[in-house]
C-alpha cells in the first residue's frame, strides 16, 4: 500500500488513517470469517426476546446460545450483539467410534440409562433434534467414521483421541473423564470384529431397556428377522429397534457370528468365548437353562428325568451332532458324550483317554484262601448316541455315572468271583472269568442305557514287591519255563532231524553225479551177481550132490566103523568084566583065606608101608629106647599090631562078619564059572 500521502498533508493524512482504522474495526465487527475445517457457534448477547426460559439452547431467537452454525467462509453479524466461538469439527476416524453426550433436551426416565434416538437422531441439527424430543444425556446412536459439523455447546463428542466440546462448566470435564473411562475399558473406540480363525462367539449384555422377569436368567431372542424393519436391530446395532422389539436388559441369548459390529458399549457390552466343537466320536447333548418349560417326551416308564424338544428348557432329546456351533453357554451347557468304544481302567497309575477313570483303583479281591490280591481290569463300553441325552437325564455327566453306578457294580461283581476261587484258580480261570463276566455284566449295563463291548482282565498283584502272591506267581512262571523249555527241547531236535536231513539232502544233491554212476554200477553189479548167482546155483548143486554122496558114504563107513566099536567094546567089556570077576573070586578066596577082609585090609597097609619104609630107609626100631611107665606110648609097628590082634580077638569073640555080597556080582560070578567049566 502506498502511503507517501500520509508525509505529504500530515493532518489530513492523520484523519483519513484514523476513519479507515474505525472503518476496519466497525467492518471487523460486522464480518467474521470461519475456517472450512471448523464450525462457528453463535452466542447472542443482547435480544429483544430477552434470555433462554428454560434449557441451554436459544430456539425462539432469544439472547444465548444459538442452535444454527456459522460454516467455513465470511459472515455479516450485527456488532456487539453476537459472540462467535470457532471449534473444531468433529472428525472420526475410520474403524473407530464416536460417543455423543446431548447437553439439552427431555430428561431420561428414571428406567432408561441412555437417552433414545428414535425420534432425536440427528446431532447435526439441534432444532430438529429438541422438537423431535431428543433427550438429553449419552446418547444411545454413535457416530460412524467422517466428519460432522456439530453443535458442540448442545453436544459433547467422544472419541478415542479427543473429547469435541465447548466448555461450560468445570464440573463437566470428572463427567466426561468417568464416561470415556468406561468405553475404554470395554473396548468401545473401535466396533466388535469376530474373526473366522478365531473360532469365537460373542456374548451380548445390554445395560439398558427393560428388566428380566422373575426366573429367567437370560433375555430371550428378539428382532431377529430383517423383514421386520421396525423392529430389526441388526445384530444390537440400533439400540432403539432392539428395544421396540421387546428386547431386555441383561445377558442375551442371541450371539454375535463372525463379522464386524458397531455397537454402542455404554448400551451393550460383548464377551468372546470360544464356540461349541462336538468332535468327530462324540454328540453333545444340551441342557438348556432357558425358554419355556418344555413337555417331557421320555414316556411315562422312564422315571430318571425328562427329555424335552429342542428350544425349551431341560434336557433335549435330539444331541448335537459333529461340528461346531455358536452356542451360549450362559443359557445351557453342552455335555460331551463319546459315541465311539471308551475304555475304563481300574488300574492304579493308568487314565483313559477321555479321563472318566481318573479315580478308579484296582478292584481289591479276598479269595477263597484268604488271599488279598489287587485285580486290574479294562471295561470296554460304548453309548448310542441316540441314547446319549438318556444317560445325560439319569446321570448327569458320565463321570459320575462312572464314579457312582459303574464302579461300585463292577467292584461288587468281581469281589463276589473272588471268593469263589483261589487264588491259583483265579489267575488260570482268567480266560473263563472274563468271558464270564462279559456275558452277565452285558445285561446290567443295558439297564444303565449303555452297551458293554468287552471285559479286560489283568493278573491279580499283591501291591507289594515280593509278596506272597508274586511269589506263587514266580512259582507258575518256573512251570510255565520249564513247559516252555520241554518243548523248546522237542522242537529243537524237530529241527536238528530236519536239518540232519537236509544237510543230507543237500550232499545228495552234491553227489548226484556219483549217485547215478554208482547206481549205474550198482545195476551192472546186480545184473553181474545174477549170472553168479545162477553159476553159484549150479556149482551149489553139484557140490549138494557131491556131499550128498560123500556124506551117505561116510554114514556108511561110520556105521560100519561103530559095529565093530561096538562088538570090539562089547567084547572088551566083557573081557574086563570076566577078568574082575575072576580077580574079585581071587581076591575073596584070599580073603576067606587070611580070616576076613579087616585082616586082608591089615595086609594091605602093612604091604604099603613096608614098601615106604624100603624107598625112604626109615629104621623101624630105634636105635634108641627110652621105656617109661606111660601105657599109652609105643612105635607104629606095635599099634599096627595092636589093631591086628584087636580086630582078630574080635573075630574070636563072636564079632559079626561082613554083609553079604552082591546079588549081581553073585549072578556074574555064577555065570561066568558056568562059561568057565564048559
């Protein structure tokens, strides 16, 4: 600006600068300039219609704030009458929430926690929100990402960064402090987002509209159905169509999918729990906490329970099937039941799969002989899954079924074999006592709904290293080795004799070149032998002849030669016999002749004994005789004597002679004196 007529009329210049300086500043009270990224709230100072009767907004055009905003560019106000206070728009990010607290407007009711937006829905228009009956307080609607150009004397907004308001009042900002605590801490900036993977649900707990009944725990389902666009609240969305539904306060039984929600947290809250997965093997069956009392479907034989269709409160008849699903768990619970074989084990130290045994023990048995073994043993069951809610309604879980109907009844079963056995008898009868058992247990686990596969028996064990039952045990076991060591023994030399003849059978194979030559020659041999053998036949009978002849004609010299052994021998004998009869007729006329044969025996010796005297040149009288009075002494010759004359003084005394002689000899001896006088 050129102002080098200022220096030229210094007093005109003076006046002419002070008329523009009031000028600018009379202009810059008339017109005031907005930014477009910001908003003007007008508050008028001096009216004809006086001040605001009643709430904070200035409808009737009377002096305080206004309810119209001043938008970005330049503005005509009367001076001195209007006060403009530029802000900030209200600017949301995207992905997040904003929060909207109405300074002005109808009073809540003393039911109602947040104020309804179904007729004052528009933050942006203040006028239309108060005559619609927009009430005042935090506000049910939220504010979506973008920009708003609010009234942020009437309204306050809330958001994760920053609180948009025009401060009033001291005692507003612990309000508003306590309020954005409580969206952060349930998570309220940002919408609820559900993701596949993560595999959850949510739970809704709306804190405002109407309470629960009596007896109920969770609000039924309402404005479900999208044809229904008075009442559809999408998914919690529109607070008020959810509460025009019928909806009520408290934990909801309808729950959030996968899926993005932009939820109001101060009027609902949401919990993630995991879904429902019935895995492949197992049914789930429901009990259900909530919805009408349903009519029990079980028959009027069964007295365990009821069984209720699906929707109503109890047990339901139909099980959840393999899969999963977006259950609430608040309204009931779902009961795994494993449709596929379990095994419960009554072995200390071993748990199935599925855990039900985790407290069962080895049954402890008494025996007929007062032995206390411990019996380990294995049940096989398996549930029908349409008799799953059945076993469900009469036991409540399957743990207890196990822990208080199956143990006891087996325990009992097999305490009652036990002292029918011994225990010897019931570690051989294993076998028998199993099947046993499957067949009489089978019927009473009917009676429980279930059906018994297979019983599994284990050795009876002392529980101590050492006992006597694993003594009686190490018994059997050295019978069983030693059995086991026969028939190792037997088989043994089974192969020994079979490999014997393979090993021969292998050298034949060997020397199956030699076996054919030998059997070739073998054959020649035969066929060689046979010739001999026809020759040998020939020669044999002429040699048969030949001895033949020879052996008759020695017959015939032998029997010639035995004739005249024969009368040679005869005439010997009969020689001999005539010349001992002769010399025994000598010999007796001899010894008639010396007086008897005592004094022809007498002759004998004394022959004898001079002949010894003769060769050893003994002198018979000594040359040398000393005589004494002793009677009884004398030489051999005197004794000889002696006997001599005794037996001869005998004779003479009348002693009797010698026996008669032989008849036969007397026969000889008279035939041969009749051959010897002819």
């Amino acid at each position: 600006m050129d102002l080098s007529w200022l220096s030229a009329n210094p007093g005109l210049s003076l006046l002419a600068f002070l008329s523009a300086a009031f000028a600018a500043l009379l202009l810059s009270k008339w017109i005031r300039y907005i930014p477009n990224n910001r908003v003007g709230i007008v508050e008028k100072l001096i009216s004809g219609k006086g001040s605001v009767k009643t709430g904070l907004i200035a409808l009737g055009g009377e002096a305080g704030f206004q309810p119209h905003l001043l938008r970005g560019g330049w503005h005509l106000l009367t001076p001195f009458q209007y006060r403009i206070h530029k802000m900030p728009m209200v600017t949301i990010p995207q992905g997040k929430i904003g929060y909207v607290f109405a300074r002005d407007g109808k009073d809540l009711p003393p039911s109602q926690a947040l104020a309804s937006n179904s007729h004052g829905a528009d933050f942006q228009d203040v006028v239309a929100f108060l005559q619609s009956g927009g009430e005042k307080g935090p506000q049910r609607q939220i504010l979506r990402e973008g920009m708003y150009a609010i009234n942020l004397v009437q309204f306050v907004v809330l958001t994760e960064d920053q609180v948009y308001y025009l401060p009033l009042d001291k005692s507003e900002v612990e309000t508003f402090q306590k309020m954005s605590a409580i969206i952060t801490e349930r998570a309220g900036w940002r919408p609820v987002i559900i993701r596949g993977a993560d595999d959850a649900v949510g739970i809704v707990t709306v804190h405002d509209g109407p309470s629960l009944s009596s007896g109920e725990i969770i609000a039924p389902t309402v404005g479900e159905d999208p044809n229904q666009v008075a009442s559809y609240h999408n998914n919690f969305q529109d607070a008020d169509k959810f509460l025009v539904a019928g909806g009520q306060r408290g934990r909801q039984y309808q729950v959030l999918v996968e899926g993005t929600y932009y939820i109001n947290r101060l009027f609902a809250t949401v919990e993630m729990i995991p879904k429902t997965v019935v895995e492949v093997g197992t049914v789930g069956v429901v009990v259900s906490y909530t919805g009408e009392i349903g009519t029990d479907i079980s028959g009027q034989e069964y007295r365990h329970g009821e069984l209720v269709t699906k929707g109503t409160r109890g047990v339901w008849s139909e099980p959840l099937l393999p899969g999963k699903y977006a259950f609430n768990t608040y309204a009931g619970k779902v009961l795994m039941v494993p449709t596929t074989n379990f095994i419960l084990k009554w072995t200390k130290g071993e748990v199935g799969s599925h855990k039900f045994d985790e407290n069962l023990t080895e049954v402890s048995l008494i025996t007929k002989d007062a032995f206390e073994p411990s019996l380990p043993l294995s049940v096989v069951v398996h549930i029908d899954y349409r008799k799953a809610p059945l076993v469900i309604q009469r036991f409540g879980d399957i743990k207890k079924l196990v822990e208080q109907t199956l143990d006891p009844m087996v325990s009992a079963y097999f305490k009652n074999i036990g002292q029918t056995r011994t225990l010897i008898q019931l570690i051989q009868d294993r076998s028998a006592i199993q099947e046993q058992s499957g067949v009489q247990m089978k019927e009473k686990f009917t009676q429980y709904n279930l059906e018994l596969q297979e019983v599994l028996i284990g050795t009876p064990t002392s529980g101590a290293p050492g006992g006597q039952i694993e003594q009686i045990l190490v018994q059997l076991r050295s019978r069983q080795i030693a059995d086991e060591q026969v028939e190792t023994y037997g088989r043994q030399q089974s192969a020994a004799v079979k490999e014997r003849e393979l090993r021969e059978a292998e050298a034949r194979a060997k020397q199956q070149t030699l076996l054919t030559e030998s059997a070739i020659g073998i054959e020649v041999q035969s066929n060689q032998g046979k010739a001999d053998y026809a020759k040998a036949q020939q020669q044999a009978a002429q040699i048969q002849t030949l001895a033949g002849a020879e052996a008759e004609k020695v017959r015939l010299m032998g029997e010639g030669e035995a004739k005249r052994i024969k009368v040679m021998a005869e005439a010997q004998a009969e020689q001999a016999a005539r010349v001992g009869i002769a010399q025994a007729m000598a010999i007796e006329e001899q010894v008639r002749a010396y007086g008897g044969p005592q004094f022809q025996l007498v002759q004998q010796v004394m022959n004898r004994f001079a002949e010894a005297i003769e060769k050893s040149q003994v002198d018979v009288v000594p040359k040398i005789h000393m005589g004494g009075g002793d009677k009884g002494g004398g030489s051999l010759i005197e004794s000889l004597l002696g006997l001599l004359l005794s037996e001869k003084a005998g004779q003479l005394a009348g002693v009797a002679t010698p026996a008669a002689a032989n008849p036969e000899a007397e026969a000889l001896k008279a035939a041969l004196r009749q051959n010897m006088t002819k």
